[in-house]
C-alpha cells in the first residue's frame, strides 16, 4: 500500500488497522479462487499463483490496483484513497529459485513500481550484463 504510514500517521492506528481490513477484503474480491493471499509485513502483502504467466499475473495486478483505487475507505465521515505498488516475479522451471529467490525478485520490481511514482505494477525482469570478449 502507498504511503500507509502517512495514514497512520493522519489518523491514527485503529484507522489505520481498518484501512488494511477494507484493501484485504477488496483485494479477496478480485482475487482468483485458490490464490495463496497474505499480510507480508507492515503494509505489504505477498499473492502467490499458480499456474499463471507473468503477463497474467501482470493483468491481474492493475485489476487489484485499479479495484482498490475505486474503493475509498469512509470511516468516521472520512474518505481515505488508497493506492497500490505491485512487483511482480515469476518462477522460472529451469531455475532453481528458493522462495526466497523469487520474493527478493518480487521485492525488486516492487522498488521500481515506487521509483517511478508508485500506484502501478511492475515486473521483475533480469537484466543480463553483455561481457565483452578481448
């Protein structure tokens, strides 16, 4: 979630805490039956897929992104917007990626979606250095 901080900071904890419930239940409403969806830390969430492209898991993504955009929060005559950042990564079968691997790779794009103005989904790509032979 984009600058949650700051809302706990405006509003306070409780708000804050009713803040995660309501972008939780928005997300399960999009979310594909069987996808695995949990609290990572703080205010980052972790959605594991099987089975999908990383160009499936990327439409996915905006659908969530967009969805939660639409759905302010209005608690105490308040309405509170929220926006996402998403990385998204893609385990490789021919790699030996570790959960860990592919949550750093996640983490990663998730940087870059917040480096280039947050509210958008980015995905993990490698990037290859050319060695030059001499």
């Amino acid at each position: 979630m984009d600058y949650f901080k700051k809302v706990n900071d405006t509003y306070g904890h409780y708000t804050g805490d009713q803040v995660l419930v309501h972008v939780v239940k928005a997300c399960q409403s999009v979310l594909p039956k069987g996808a695995l969806f949990a609290r990572y830390g703080g205010e980052e969430f972790v959605l594991a897929l099987k089975g999908y492209t990383s160009s499936e898991a990327e439409v996915l993504a905006n659908q969530l992104r967009r969805h939660v955009e639409t759905q302010p929060l209005r608690i105490n005559e308040e309405t509170i917007s929220v926006t996402l950042s998403l990385g998204v990564a893609q385990a490789a079968k021919q790699e030996n990626d570790t959960l860990d691997d592919l949550l750093n790779k996640a983490d990663i794009a998730l940087y870059a979606a917040k480096q280039n103005g947050r509210n958008q989904v980015r995905l993990y790509e490698e990037k290859k250095e050319m060695l030059k032979r001499t």
